[in-house]
C-alpha cells in the first residue's frame, strides 16, 4: 500500500485546469475600475484601516492632511515602547529581553523584577510536552516541511485541552502560555524527527533545562552537544525580540484575528496564523535572501566592487539573473520607506559575529545589496523608496548560529506567536465582530441544463 497521497494522472491534470482556464477570468484592470483595493492596499500603497490596536505600532511614512505619503525613517513600536529602548537595555546590562517582550505584548506593561522572574520560571515549565506527545503526533506523522508539522502539532495540542473551547480571558492566557513555551521544543522535535526520516541522518532528543531562556532552549536542544556560547544565544535573543510583532496588518496575525474574530479556539487561530507565515511572500523571505546571496557571489567576480553588484543588482531586477521574478529579496516593504529599524539592529550586531565565524564576505556583501539596492530600485522603477528589510541579515545570523535552513521560518514563528496571542486576545475581548469583507460578484448568469442538455 503506498504511503502517499495519490495523484492524478498528467493527462486527467490537463483536461481539469483547461476546464477552469475556460470558465474563470478576473482582469486586474476591472479591480481598479471599480475601485477594488487589492491586497486590502490603498492606491498609495498604504494599509486599508480594518481595525484598532493597542499592542504595536509600524510607521515607515507620514500621511498628510492632504494625503500625500512622506517616507521617514522606521519605527517599531511595542505596546508604545520603542524597540531600540528595549534593545539598548539588553545590550548595555546584557541578559536577555525576549521574554520581557512576551509579557509587554500580552499585558500592556512592563514587568517588575519580580514578576519577570516569576513569568520566566512559568515558561520554562511549560517548555516540556504533554506525555507521549512527541512520539504520537510528531513521531508517527513526520512532514519535510516544519512549518506544516508546527501547524499540524498545534491543531493536535487541542485534543490535550479539557477547556480548548473556553473564550475566558483566563483560559486564553493560560492557552497563549503553554503554545509561546512549548512551541520552540515542538519545532526542535519536528526538525530532529525530518532528518532522521527525510534526510536519513541521526535524530536525538534534548530535554528542556530549568534556568535557560528561549534563545538558548532552542540552541541547547537543537546541538547534538547543547554547546552554545553567551554571544551566540543573545544574538538569537535579539533576533526573537526584534521579530516578536508587526502590527495587526501583517498577513499572519490578520489571519489569527479574522479565525479569532469567528469565535473558534485558540489552536485553530494559531495554526492559522503558522500557515500564513510559511508562504515565501511572507516568513519565508530569509530563506530567499540565503538563496539570492549564493547566487550574487557565484556571478559577481569581485564582492568589494560597486559597480559590479551594482549591476548585477540591475539584471536581477530585469529578471536577467536570480530566479526570474526581478525581485531584490531582503528589499522593500509594505510600510517600511526609508529604514527597517529591526534590519539596523540586525546589522549592527551581527557584524562582530560574523567576522569571529569567517562569514565577513556574506556579511559585506549585504551590507553592499543594503547600500546600493534603494539606488539601482529608484533607476529602474522610478522613484519608488525602499530600504533593507529584517530578512536580508535574519536568514545569515541563522547560518552563522549554525541553524539548518529548515528553521529559518520556523524561528519566525517562534518569535511571532507572542504577538499573535496578543492580537487574539485583544480580538476576542473587545472587538467582537466578525470579520466579512465584500466581493464583488462578477460571473456571468446561465441557465441550468439537464445532464442530457449538456454538450
């Protein structure tokens, strides 16, 4: 008996999307004409207002009164605290902060001594899994992908929950804890469980270790010797930190907000949310940035000459080099113009790293796509305004930390579902509206026929 989904034959494949191609056709001219914003984007390029927050803030652009967008330089903003505050109070006291993210987005404050002490404690009780979980819904059912196996694992985590349908503050919170904790050990074990089944490599289990934070949780369970150095997990922290919340408008926590918004549990909000981010225009953009990176060190003969990359650039966007789609991945942003605060945090502080691990060359390199994309973008697109953004220097750090390319996205995962919960919560409690967006309906009227009248 075969063990994988069957198949339709090429020629059965053929007449069924000839079938659709014949029958379905929207224009992109029509959706203009009628004033449909596609991607919920103004024809600025701004988000549409689909709801209120009070969890994080991205500015990128001022609007004026007139409606006219000015560029200005970025800011993240959680719970009304700048992320470079938080990012200087790690650096300069050195610990760790994404744990104090995970309380300031869920709650609104920040956390006393006392009370961080106390929260960190709580997750790291809630880093193990519920008994024979790991063998039953990760072992038995192993995926080559981890982002589907996260997703799957979280929808499973329904069936250990006497109270999964319970919408109470309390029960939410007590969910939210248990998934931003068990979470990373879920994905670790995923990933162990892929090489061991997909890449024919030996797997090993990790315990969770009392005292450790998340960043260096996912390293100690990841390493076959759980060795990690101090600089090693708090550049993973800041990369979690950075990464912990966009706004309610970036895809994967819209897609937890409009499940939330239906009244559903929180496992099915959050897987939601899991598969929005895997999609390679969302969390998979590092992945892309690593991918584009060989390619430009592969072409480019001299990696310190300007005008070779930046011509290289040049044919990339003219879909000359690279994978055909003309785009400059770690490039641009929805709401980002003129800088990506969490890609010059990124920047700043990967660079000591990366030259100790022998990855100066990579690391110059997109330094020089940083500095000479907005130039070659603004000659061959207009005057269009676009900055680095987090993913050009993410998917690096990852390789640097010795992180297989499998985790990428998983790690963003990781870092987002503190936001995600946020989100959620605030949805549940005081939005309490379905989400119901319109379409306009632009099929043509037929008459049914019998089956005989068919031809």
């Amino acid at each position: 008996m075969s063990t994988e989904v069957p198949i339709l034959d090429p020629q059965s494949m053929t007449i069924l999307c000839n079938e659709y191609l014949k029958n379905n056709y929207i224009d992109p001219e029509t959706s203009e004409r009628l004033g449909v914003k596609r991607g919920l984007r103004n024809p600025d390029g701004t988000g549409v207002l689909a709801g209120l927050t009070n969890v994080c803030d991205v500015i990128g652009y001022d609007k004026k009164p007139d409606g006219t967008v000015v560029p200005i330089p970025g800011k993240l903003i959680y719970r009304g605290i700048d992320i470079r505050e938080i990012v200087r109070e790690a650096l300069e006291k050195d610990r760790f902060v994404f744990e104090e993210i995970i309380w300031l987005l869920l709650f609104g404050s920040l956390p006393r001594l006392a009370e961080l002490a106390q929260f960190c404690h709580l997750l790291e009780e809630h880093r193990a899994l519920p008994d024979g979980f790991a063998e039953d819904m990760i072992m038995k059912a192993p995926s080559p992908n981890i982002m589907n196996k996260m997703a799957r694992s979280v929808l499973a985590l329904y069936s250990y929950d006497p109270d999964a349908e319970d919408l109470s503050l309390g029960n939410i919170l007590q969910q939210s804890v248990n998934l931003i904790a068990g979470l990373p050990t879920i994905m670790v074990n995923a990933y162990q469980v892929k090489r061991r089944v997909y890449d024919k490599q030996s797997m090993f289990f990790h315990l969770p270790q009392i005292g450790q934070s998340t960043a260096e949780h996912i390293l100690s369970t990841y390493r076959a010797d759980q060795k990690f150095t101090h600089a090693e997990a708090k550049l993973l922290d800041l990369c979690l930190a950075v990464h912990a919340d966009h706004g309610g408008g970036n895809n994967s926590t819209f897609a937890c907000r409009v499940l939330s918004s239906s009244g559903t549990d929180t496992y099915s909000a959050i897987a939601a949310a899991i598969g929005s981010l895997k999609g390679p225009k969302h969390g998979g953009a590092n992945l892309k940035v690593m991918q584009q990176l060989r390619v430009i060190q592969q072409g480019v003969e001299n990696h310190r000459d300007e005008d070779e990359v930046r011509e290289f650039l040049r044919r990339i966007i003219r879909k000359k080099e690279g994978d055909g789609s003309g785009l400059i991945y770690g490039m641009g942003h929805a709401v980002y113009t003129i800088s990506d605060p969490r890609a010059l945090i990124l920047r700043e502080n990967a660079r000591e790293l990366a030259y100790e691990k022998g990855y100066e060359d990579e690391f110059d390199l997109l330094c020089l796509v940083e500095k000479l994309g907005p130039e070659v973008f603004a000659q061959e697109k207009g005057n269009k305004t676009v900055c680095a953004n987090v993913d050009l220097y993410s998917g690096l750090i990852y390789k640097m930390l010795g992180i297989s390319e499998d985790l990428f996205t998983p790690l963003f995962a990781i870092s987002r579902i503190p936001g995600w919960c946020a989100h959620r919560i605030e949805e549940v409690v005081f939005a309490n509206r379905i989400m119901r967006p319109a379409y306009k309906y632009l099929g043509v009227r037929q008459k049914y026929k019998t089956i005989e009248e068919r031809r």
